[in-house]
C-alpha cells in the first residue's frame, strides 16, 4: 500500500515537472508566440507566450497581437524552420519586428533556463 502511493507521488511530481514553463524577458511591447502544436506547448513553454499553431497563424494572430509595432518572437520545436514561415508570413501581414528565435530546447539554452 506505502509503495504505490510512493509510486503515485512520483508519478504525480514528474509529470508537474515536464510541464513546466519557463520565463523569458519580456515588457508591454513584447510578444512571444509558440507555434508548435498545443500538446508540446502544454508540456513547456516561455512564460507569457501565446500558442498559435504555425499552420494557423496567418488567420488568427490578430486574435491575440492587434499592434504590428510589438516586438514579436516566435519559436518552435525543430531548428526554426517553422518559425521563419511565421515570420515571413506576419511581415507580409505589417508586422514590423519579428524575430526567428530558432528551436525550444536550443532557445531555453539560450536563455539559460536549460540544465542541459
């Protein structure tokens, strides 16, 4: 009986830590914007950013970002392919300054929030 619920605890406690966030500096003209897809934004992502969906983002980014002169950085889950179509995309769209941010994993390292 004390084993499973040591092992339920554990259980419980690593899927806490995998679906962590992780802040990123930020003020009122900075966006961040994950396009990956919601089940890999739910594990990790930037504290603060908003999950648009790289295929998705041309018809709902206005849902979210109304000013085009925000400082917006996008990020996905590989080495930044995804996010260099966004950013294509949101400057065709007015956006002003966009910014590949390259991969999850290689932006937490970048950004020091990484143990790796």
């Amino acid at each position: 009986m004390l084993s499973r619920l040591i092992s339920r605890a554990i259980i419980v406690a690593s899927l806490f830590l995998s679906c962590s966030s992780f802040a990123a500096e930020y003020d009122e003209n900075t966006v961040w914007i994950d396009v990956r897809p919601a089940r890999d934004f739910r594990k990790g992502h930037i504290e603060g950013a908003i999950n648009i969906f790289h295929g998705d983002i041309g018809h709902k980014i206005f849902q979210s970002i109304t000013d085009v002169f925000k400082e917006v950085h996008i990020y996905d889950g590989n080495n930044g392919t995804f996010a260099g179509l966004s950013l294509e995309m949101l400057m065709e769209m007015g956006f002003q300054e966009v910014i590949n941010e390259g991969g999850y994993e290689s932006l937490l390292i970048k950004l020091g929030l990484s143990d790796n």
